[in-house]
C-alpha cells in the first residue's frame, strides 16, 4: 500500500540503466513478479483467444439497423488505442467516421443512429461505464468489451446488448492484443473493417516469433528488443510514425515507455512534428547537446553520461501497396522519413528505425508494436524498477478518488 503522503513511497530502481541486467535472466524475472514479460510473450495467444471468444457473440444485432451514423469507441488508456486501431483498420476510405471518446460517457451528439463499442479490460472503468450507460439511455446500439463478470458485463445484459468477455490476466496495457481483436469484429459486424481469418492467424503467428526473438533469455546482441532499450537508456526519446498506422504504433510506445519504464516520451504523427516539434532536434536535448560530444569518442561509451540527449525512434510503414487509398501518396510518406533521418544525421541525434512488415493492416501493426512493447519492459528492468507495479498510478487513483465516506 502506498503512503499516499510520501510521494516517493514505493519508488525503487537504478537512475543508472544497468546493461548487465538484462542478460542476468534471474534478477530479471525477479524484477517483474506481476509476469509482465509472460504477458507481453501471450499477444499472439491473445488474438487467437479473443477471436475465438468474438466469434461466439451474435453481433448482428449491431448491422441490423444498417448503417450507423458513426461510431464510437470509449475507452481509456489502452482500452482507448483500439478506437485508433479500429479506425486504422477501417482505413481512411471508411464511410463512417470511427470516434475515440477517452473520458466519461459520450459525445452530446450520439443518440439512436450510432453505434457505441465501450472497452475496458477491468470491465469497470468509469470512462467505459459511464459510456455503455448514456449509450443505452439515448437508443444507442451498444457493444461491450472487457472482463466476464464485471459491472461492465451487467450493464450490457441491462441494455440487451451484446458483450464480449475478454479475460483479464495481466494489468490493461498487457492486454491490447485481447482487447482489439473484439473491437475489430464489432467493426466487421458493422461492415466497416475487413478483417479476414487469415490475416488474424497470420498477425498472432508474427507476434509469436517476435516474442519468441525478444524472449528474456535472448541477450541483447540477438534480441531487438533488449538491443532498442539500451539504445534508448538515458535519453528523452522522441518516437514519431510516418503513416497513420506508424503513428498508433509510436503513440502506443510512448504509453508502455511511459507506463513500463517511466520515460518521459514524445510521441505522435511525423507529419504533425515536421510542423513544430522537429526543432526539437536543435535544442538543449538534441543538436545543442551533441555539439559539445567528442566526435572521436566511440559513440557506444558516452562518457559525458550527465547530458540527456535525445533518441530517435522512427517508426516506418512503407505503404502495403502502390493502389492503397490513402489520401497522402506513400511516396510523401517515404519523403518525409527519409528527411528526417537526414535530420537528426547531421545534428548527431542517433536514431533507430523500425519498418513495417506483413501483408494485413492488423499484422503491419503488430509488426511495429511487439519489440517495442518488451522494449519498454527490458528498459524497465536495466533501471531495476517492477515495470508492473506504478505506485504512482496507484497513488494518484488513491488522491483523486473519493473515500469510503465520500470525502476525497
Ligand atoms: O481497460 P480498463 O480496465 O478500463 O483500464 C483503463 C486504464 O485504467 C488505468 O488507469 C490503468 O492504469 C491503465 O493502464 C488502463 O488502460
């Protein structure tokens, strides 16, 4: 239990990313007692069980009133990623628009010709609840994802409405594969998203080998994921996607860097940054900060440790094929990445690239977020911390909810 008065209860690890950890397989299962790693290593067994657990819900209900005026998904933290995921599915042809609504209940406008999807991987969220539940009063046509059992669960048979139980075994962000899968059957219910049985066996066959090539035993000269933390140990990384598929993946690795190992993360859209972030790269973290490096030094053994530098991550799709029908041309896309490699090049900021691969939206996705997802845990475990336990999100549900007898 933390002491909500002392800020820093709870709160141990090295400030110092130590290397030797990650090949020390013991310390390291030690470090994360919760199993976040045996979490992470089951996306792929997690698209198969909730595709599994999806197709036995009859959501026809949901097309039978047609076409809905628009969706919305509602949901937060994780539970709020498969809104973009969704939409990124449904690709920007979608006839419908695809809303994410990250706070309580839903937006003023929804009423009967909608269709509300309310996520939560608790399945006791407020956001999700309060959701589900403005959902039913306004005739909306609901949908529900999360954990058999929950509150969630009853106010969905409250409403008739169809919900998908998804088990919860590992805290929400641990869960994103379980989750989406749902989600994206409520979207091909819908007529929105093409969602093809094999493209869901083929995503869920890549995130096993991805966890297979990031497993804890692998050392870091092997495994991408060990190798992508200890690159980004020390800095502020920036991590940016060049599509809008890149950019849910970059968005998602700024959540569990966040979350996972408690870095401070810019995260979003290339296109977006090249406006006004990318003066990132001149400042105090970025080419200010490697003007004063030894150029001769062996750029692996940073001697000046005290300076924060930042760290690149560039997330790249490629485009699946020439006919996509995107409104921005891959080759735009594919310019705008190359620049601002050549960016961050000539200020010395490093930069680590990770492209896309995979037939299907969906396995183009997970190809881009499986390492980082254990990337955010090694780089946990180099500093020593639990990447599971976050007293300071346990301390800041404690402060910002209201007691037993109501007084906050
Ligand atoms: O999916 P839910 O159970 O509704 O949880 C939603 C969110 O709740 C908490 O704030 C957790 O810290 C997040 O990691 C989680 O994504």
């Amino acid at each position: 239990m933390v002491d909500p008065l002392t800020g820093s209860s709870g709160v141990n690890g090295h400030r110092i990313a130590d290397e030797s950890l990650l090949n020390d397989e013991k310390t390291m299962l030690g470090n994360d007692p919760g199993g976040m790693l045996r979490a992470t290593a089951s996306a792929g067994a997690q698209v198969r069980e909730s595709a599994a657990l999806a197709a036995e819900v009859d959501l026809s209900m949901l097309a039978d009133e047609g076409r809905p005026r628009a969706v919305v998904v509602a949901g937060i933290g994780t539970a709020g990623l498969t809104g973009s995921i969704l939409s990124t599915v449904a690709g920007p042809r979608c006839p419908v628009p695809i809303i994410g609504h990250r706070s309580a209940g839903v937006p003023g406008w929804v009423g009967a010709a909608d269709v509300v999807i309310a996520v939560s991987a608790s399945g006791r969220s407020p956001e999700a609840l309060a959701a589900a539940e403005a959902a039913h009063r306004r005739g909306a046509r609901l949908v529900a994802i999360g954990n058999p059992g929950s509150e969630l669960e009853a106010l969905a048979e409250r409403a008739r409405a169809p919900f998908i139980g998804v088990p919860r075994r590992a805290p929400a962000r641990a869960t994103l594969w379980g989750l989406t899968i749902p989600v994206l059957f409520a979207g091909r219910a819908l007529g929105l998203a093409k969602l093809a049985e094999a493209d869901i066996a083929e995503t869920a066959i890549r995130l096993d080998a991805d966890a297979e090539r990031c497993r804890v035993g692998a050392d870091s000269f092997v495994n991408p994921a060990k190798a992508l933390a200890l690159g980004l140990a020390g800095s502020v990384p920036i991590v940016w996607g060049s599509s809008p598929l890149a950019t849910v993946a970059a968005r998602r690795f700024g959540d569990t860097l966040a979350a996972n190992a408690r870095y401070p993360v810019m995260a979003g859209a290339l296109g977006e940054a090249g406006r006004g972030r990318v003066g990132l790269l001149d400042g105090v973290f970025g080419g200010l900060a490697e003007t004063s490096r030894d150029i001769f030094a062996d750029p692996d053994e940073d001697a000046d440790e005290a300076t924060t530098r930042l760290r690149l991550v560039l997330f790249r799709d490629g485009g699946l094929n020439p006919e996509d029908d995107a409104d921005e041309p891959v080759a735009v896309e594919e310019r705008r990445a190359d620049a601002i490699q050549t960016l961050a090049d000539r200020r010395g900021v490093r930069c680590d690239v990770l492209t896309a691969e995979g037939g299907s939206t969906l396995e183009r996705l997970a190809s881009l977020v499986a390492v980082p997802d254990f990337a955010s845990l090694y780089l946990a475990l180099a500093h020593g911390l639990d990447p599971m336990a976050v007293p300071a999100i346990s301390e800041m549900k404690e402060l910002s909810n209201p007691g037993p007898d109501g007084i906050q």
